[in-house]
C-alpha cells in the first residue's frame, strides 16, 4: 500500500488546525500510520527541502519551518501521494479550490498549513528521514 509524508506547518499548530487537517485525511479513508509533533532543527530542515536550497525563498522557508513545533505524520492507502496532494490543493492558498484544505483555510504560498509529498520518491525519502523504522506501525483496519 502507498505511503506518503504529511507535515502540519507552523502556521497549522499555531492556529489550532491540526485536528481539523487530521480530521479530512481520515475522513477520506487514508490510515494513519505515524505521528509525533517535533521541533525541526536547521539541518533536518536543510535536508527536507534540500530541492530548494538557492531559492530565493528557502532562508525564509527554513526559518518558518524552524520557528514552532510541526506535526509529522505518515499516511497510507491507494495512491496516497497524489489523493493528499488532491486533498492539500495547490502550494498558494490563493490559488487553491474551496473544498480542499489550503483552498479552505490559507491565502499564502509559504504559510500554507501542510506539506504532502510530491511523488512516490520523495515519499520513501522524507518518511526516511523524519521517522525510524519502528515508528511507523503496521496495524489492521477492520472496518
Ligand atoms: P511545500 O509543499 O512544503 O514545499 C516547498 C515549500 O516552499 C512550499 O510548500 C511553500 O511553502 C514554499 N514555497 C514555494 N514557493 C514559494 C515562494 N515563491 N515563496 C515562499 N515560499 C514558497
């Protein structure tokens, strides 16, 4: 089954949308594989967005995702990645449909609430590198 990265931002736990976010994956039928709430250090950030280092964006990127506590999460189900990144809309919040969470709740292209993973690889490489290998519980859903 496929797993994808999901991160609360900052912005997210600052504004009390956790349960909210939460709230939408499960009710899509996504399963809830790991979860911890961390404060990031400048390399695990580094390393999450290694893709954008020379951005102009990335000092403040790294400095937003470095400020308050994020939530970590790993979801699985049928093709996980892209129905999270479905769920999320579009990376700006002003661009993003009502009825999906960024469409919903933000109007920013950097404090934007979630980060999901943007392909299968990248996926295996972020859950990779937040979790360890016993964190991530295997557990049967009966429903
Ligand atoms: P995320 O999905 O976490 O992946 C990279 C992040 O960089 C993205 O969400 C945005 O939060 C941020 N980002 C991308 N483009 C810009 C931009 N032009 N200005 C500020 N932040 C950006």
């Amino acid at each position: 089954m496929e797993r994808t990265f999901v991160m609360v931002k900052p912005d997210g736990v600052q504004r009390g949308l956790v349960g909210e976010i939460i709230a939408r994956l499960e009710r899509k039928g996504l399963k809830l594989v790991a979860l911890k709430m961390v404060r990031v250090s400048e390399e695990l950030a580094r390393r999450h967005y290694a893709a954008h280092e020379g951005k102009p964006f990335f000092p403040g990127l790294i400095r937003f995702i470095t400020s308050a506590p994020v939530v970590a999460m790993v979801w699985e189900g049928r093709e996980a990645v892209a129905v999270v990144r479905n769920l999320l809309g579009p990376t700006d919040g002003a661009k993003a449909a009502p009825g999906t969470i960024r469409g919903d709740l933000a109007n920013d292209i950097g404090f934007n609430l979630v980060h999901g993973s943007d392909s299968v690889e990248s996926a295996r490489r972020e859950i990779d590198l937040w979790f360890r290998q016993d964190e991530l519980l295997d557990w049967e859903n009966h429903r």
